[in-house]
C-alpha cells in the first residue's frame, strides 16, 4: 500500500457524546453552507459546515450548532428531507431518525419555538436505514431486521408495506427514478420495487453474504454499489443481474459503502469498529489501490458532502472529514 495514500483528517468538529451516525444534508437547502445532522446516545444535533475548499475566506472549516434535540434513546439512522430550508422564511429543518426502540421520530423545527416531532409506530425489530422521497419529501421509506420495507406519509400511516426475505439493511430513492425504490437485504439481494404497482420489478445478486450496505449512485442511476463481507461490489444494472466488479477491501468486514455525489467513479467504505479503530477508504474506480485510507477511533456512520469529494466518518466524540481529489 502506497504511503501517501494514508491520511489523518483534514478536519476534525468536537462533539459532546459518541457519534453513531453522521448525514450531510443531499438537498439543496438555499444557503451557502452544508447542513450536517449527526446522533450520539442521547441527541440529534444539527449544524453548519463550510470548507476552504469552496470558500476561500475560510481557513480550513467553520462548524456551526443551529440545534440540538433532545432524543433520549440512541439514534441509529438519519435522514434529511428535501423540504428542509434555510432561505425560507421562517426557516425549516425536516429530518427523520430511527432509534433503538424500532420507531421512526419525524423532527419539525423552525429553528426558534416550533420544534417537534411525530413517532411512526409498525417495525418489530431493529431499523436499519430510512430515506425521504427526493423529490417532494412527502413520504418515508424504512427498512428492519423484522424482514420489511415500508413507506409511511409524514403521519405515520403506512402507505405500502415489502415483505423481504432476509433484513433489509439500506433503502434507497433515486431523485431520477422517483417511482422506484431499492432495497439491500443481507441475504445478498437487492430489489428494485414499483411503487406504483408495489411489485418488485429487478434484482441483483452479491452471491456473498452478509451484505450490510448499499447505496444508488446519484450521478449515475444505473450504477449501485455494495459492501458484503470483506469485499465491494458494483453493478451497472444495464448489462447484468451480477457484479460486473468486486474487490477484497476490509481485513475483517466491510460495514458500509456510500457513493460520492459529485463522481460517478468515486466511493467510501468502512470497515467494522474494531477494538481501537475504523478504517475508512476511498476508492476510484480508475484505480486498483484506494486512492486514501484513513482511521476513526470507534467511527461511525458514512458521509458525503452534496458538492465536494469531501466524507465524514463519526467517532468517539468527534466527527472526522477527510477530501479527496476527483
């Protein structure tokens, strides 16, 4: 492995509890700076980043808490809504968490007196992941351990309901395909459902197990990507139901694979917390090596920035940016 592919952070943001999941907001929200949200054992915080990298008055990041509300349960997922805004008037934040108690908390806040939040009751186990529909944000779909995907409008009633074969550990909404869902199952399938028929109308096989993570490339809606068991696979679902791509990454297992929004060959796995350190690296898909490598303390959680090849990983009190080159 070459050396100067290992990187420390470029930017590190303090944080008052552990951090279990870290999310940039992928919409546009009207305002110069990036919305992060992340969740540690008791809280969602949520604040302001921008970076030297697109911002020349700034010396490296400025970080910013608009909010901090109170969860009083661990958060294991986040998601932002597209009808969060900061140009508005007054100003909205709409994001969704999934906890350890298998609800969903849909929060509302103005960012002055209005600040609260609406629990979707139905899953019997653990949420493993939860999106906004991208478009309009008017729907939730969640994915569990108890073999399900369903969707819920923003009052918690179910709208349609997945019954999968194994848990199902990522869903995904592509703002292209609006009326399609992916969903990741750690059997090794993942399923494209129509969500206007609500049958299932593609799937794609790792042929490897546990696949714990899958994303939608945003830049391109034919490409998905995956992480299952050691190892990153990639479809392009034009030509094939198989990988046409899959390299041995993580010593141990692979935890999570998020595209970057900006490149269409560009992506970020980690491995699993092991004793002291996450492994983080991204990977080009021009490159046989990934181009960086990085460590958390205890990280969690995967993220990337909407306009810059820039990720976070969260940690022990901490959240970890790192950039990368196109």
């Amino acid at each position: 492995m070459k050396q100067d592919s290992i990187r420390n952070a470029a930017y590190t943001v303090d944080c008052e509890d552990y951090v279990h999941v870290v999310k940039f907001n992928p919409f546009d929200c009207g305002d110069a700076c990036s919305l992060i949200a992340y969740g540690g054992n008791n809280y969602v915080v949520v604040g302001t980043c921008r970076f030297q990298e697109e911002d020349a008055e700034v010396e490296g990041m400025q970080y910013k808490t608009l909010r901090t509300f109170h969860h009083g349960i661990r958060v294991d997922a986040i998601a932002w809504s597209p009808e969060t805004r900061l140009d508005a008037l007054p100003p909205q934040l709409r994001f969704g968490t999934a906890a350890s108690d298998r609800k969903i908390r849909l929060f509302t806040s103005d960012l002055q007196d209005k600040n609260e939040y609406k629990t979707f009751d139905g899953h019997s186990d653990y949420i493993n992941d939860l999106v906004f529909a991208p478009k309009e944000g008017q729907e939730v779909a969640s994915v569990s351990d108890d073999h399900t995907c369903r969707v819920w409008d923003l009052e918690g009633n179910e709208k349609a309901h997945f019954v999968l074969r194994s848990p199902g550990m990522s869903v995904c909404w592509h703002p292209e395909e609006a009326f399609k869902l992916m969903v990741a199952e750690k059997n090794g399938t993942i399923r494209f459902y129509d969500l206007i028929t609500q049958q299932a109308i593609l799937s794609l096989e790792c042929e490897q197990t546990p696949l714990m993570s899958a994303d939608w490339c945003l830049k391109n809606p034919l490409k998905i990507g995956a992480v299952a068991g050691s190892d990153w696979l990639i479809w392009d679902i034009a030509r094939s139901s198989y990988p046409q791509d899959k390299r041995p990454v993580h010593v141990d297992r692979a935890r999570l694979f998020r595209w970057s929004r900006v490149n269409e060959n560009l992506f970020a796995t980690t491995g699993y917390p092991g004793k002291t350190t996450t492994q983080l690296l991204v990977h080009h898909l021009g490159h046989p090596q990934p181009i960086l490598i990085g460590t958390a303390a205890v990280g969690s959680g995967l993220t990337w920035h909407r306009t810059l090849p820039l990720c976070a990983v969260g940690g022990d009190h901490k959240i970890f940016f790192w950039v990368t080159e196109m």
